[in-house]
C-alpha cells in the first residue's frame, strides 16, 4: 500500500513465508468473516498457504486449526459472528499459555499470523511477539470503534444501525405513554456508539464515560427539558459511563423524580449480530488484503487502519497503548438541537 500516511516499505517480497494463520478474538463484531475471507483469499492468491485458528487465542492454545481453501471462505461475506469462532482467553495471559501457543504454532508450521479483533487481542500478540519470533499483523475488529490509529473497526457500522434501528422502535412507545426511557448500549470505555447513535435517534440526553458534563445535562432535562407527559425522552447512556449504566441512572432519577414515568432498555448483545453493512464488508476487503500484503512485506506488530478512507500501518505499542478521541463537539450540537 503506497498511501503517504502508510509506512513505506519497497523491500522485496520475503520469500520464506509459507504459511499464515488467521484468527478472530475477543468480542465479535459483525464484518469478520469478511475480513477472514479477504485474508484467505489475498493469501491464497500470493501462494501461501492458510490455516485457520478457531476459538481465538484458546484455540491457538489447543491447537484447534482447520486449513483453509478458497471454497472455505465462500457464501460467508454476508454473515454476521465468525466461522472461526472467538473466546476471551485467561490461560493467553499466562506465559505458560503462550509458551503452548507458540509450541503449537510451530508444530503447525505457521510462520505468522493474522489476527483480527480489538485491543485485547493485539495486546496478546504483541506480547507474544516480543517472546517469540512470530510475526503479528492485526485488522481491528470491534463495535466499539475504539482503537488508536484508525477512523474505522469493522463492525462499528453494522452494530449503530441496530441500535438506531432499535431506538427508534423504543421511541415509538415512548411517545405513545409520554415515557422517559434510558437506553444503554454497548461500550465497556468508549462512547462513540452511544455518541453516535444518539445524535441518530435525536436523543435528549447523551452520557458517555468521555464527557462528565452530560450529568449536568440529564439534571436540566429532567427538571426543565422534559416539561409533561406530551414529550418523551431518549437518553441513551454508554455501559461504561459513570455512575454505572443504565439501571444506576434509572434508580438515581426515580429517587429524584418519584412523579416520572420511566423504563429501562439494556440493548445487550443485539448489538453484535446481524448481517454486516455494505461498508463493513468492503473495509473488512480493503483491511483483510492490505494485512496479507503487510506480512508479505515482512511487517511484524503492526495494526492495519484506516485513515480517511486510506490504508494505513500502526504499530501495535501505539494501538493499544493511546487512546482513540472523540469529537465531544457532537455533544454541544445534540444540546443546541435538543431546545
Ligand atoms: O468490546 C466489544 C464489546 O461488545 C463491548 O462493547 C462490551 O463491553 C463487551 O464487548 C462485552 O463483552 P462480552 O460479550 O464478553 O460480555
């Protein structure tokens, strides 16, 4: 990839490389099989050969490989979840763990590896990385569109319009009763998905763990915006904002407001599934072939990302390590609409 964002990199094309391994970890997010057909794919056509890793890195652990051909990767693009399966893996934390990991690598015969997921999972590859002569190269993979470095995980797109999708159902029953509800949605440290889709649904109030303003907010709304029962209210709150999600909020407003009429909506895991957008098809395309092309340019510990519609290598020590900002200017519009 020649971009001017990306590293450059003209050496030739290593010839020692063999055989890949592809895996998906932690939470999964609608796109992946997409991204594992694109490496697959890109890979076979560069004359490597692949195998797959299922159940993440518990899998690597127990060498629970499958090889993979072309046909393997066909009728998939269009699914949500992973055929390779995912997991969060305790034993992955442990250099026991990694030590097995690696052992079954070699056994195998895989010479790098890539693997698609969010910080979690990049985390594990570059400590592994450092502990052993294995090559690592990510495609992030989250609906929480957190990681640094990119504008983009696969994903995010597919797991926004069900929310949005969903909340507008919420609204419609809202209006009705004149309810105030209070939507959580997905985000453990991230607010981009409830920030987002928040503005979407027109919601009253946004809190997310990256602005503590928006508490100030939800006081003004519930003591002068929500005026009777002629209106209704969407605040939509990030799992991961302080006080504490959903119910917590719920629990504060009713002890403060015993006279409002108000429910809660815990979306959950809804918000992971579903057949992937068009968009997260063709990132998880554009990412899955750049990450082939990465190791076959001999990069290690890298993230594949997307920067204004470019394809762009990071490092995995900056990935994880900083955080991915967001334009907390969205907040002040959604407050200048919301009169
Ligand atoms: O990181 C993706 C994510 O969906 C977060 O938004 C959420 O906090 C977490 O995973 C839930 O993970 P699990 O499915 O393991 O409970």
């Amino acid at each position: 990839m020649t971009d001017k964002n990306s590293i450059q990199n003209d050496s030739p094309k290593r010839t020692k490389l063999r055989k890949i391994g592809v895996f998906t970890s932690g939470g999964d997010a609608p796109g992946m099989n997409a991204a594992i057909r694109a490496v697959t794919r890109a890979a076979i056509a560069n004359k490597l050969k692949v195998v797959g890793i299922r159940r993440g890195y518990q899998g690597m652990i127990e060498g629970d490989f499958v090889p993979m051909k072309s046909a393997d990767v066909s009728g998939i693009i269009q699914l949500g979840g992973t055929i390779l399966r995912t997991a969060r893996s305790n034993e992955f934390r442990t250099s026991e763990g990694r030590q097995k990991a690696w052992q079954q690598l070699q056994k195998a015969g895989i010479d790098a590896v890539v693997v698609i997921g969010g910080d979690g999972s990049f985390t594990g590859a570059l400590t592994m990385s450092q502990e052993y002569n294995i090559s690592f190269v990510g495609i992030p993979a989250t609906i929480d569109n957190d990681m640094y470095g990119t504008d983009y995980t696969i994903g995010y797109e597919t797991a926004l319009n069900s929310v949005v999708c969903a909340v507008d159902k919420i609204r419609d029953t809202a209006v009705s009763h004149g309810r105030i509800f209070i939507v959580e949605v997905m985000g453990r440290e991230a607010g981009l998905l409830a920030l987002n889709s928040g503005i979407a649904c027109g919601a009253e109030v946004i809190l997310i763990p990256e602005s503590k303003e928006q508490h100030d907010e939800l006081k003004r709304f519930l003591e002068k915006g929500y005026k009777n029962r002629d209106r209704s209210g969407i605040i939509m709150v990030a799992e991961g904002d302080e006080p504490g999600g959903a119910l917590n909020i719920a629990e504060q407003v009713r002890k403060e407001h015993p006279d409002l009429d108000v429910r809660v909506s815990i979306l959950g895991h809804i918000q992971r599934g579903g057949s992937p957008t068009a968009n997260d098809r063709v990132n998880a395309t554009k990412m899955g072939v750049a990450a082939v092309d990465a190791l076959l340019d001999d990069q290690k510990s890298i993230m594949i990302g997307l920067d204004n519609g470019k394809i762009v290598q990071v490092p995995f020590n900056k990935a994880v390590k900083l955080n991915h900002s967001i334009d907390c200017n969205l907040l002040d519009i959604q407050k200048m609409l919301n009169i």
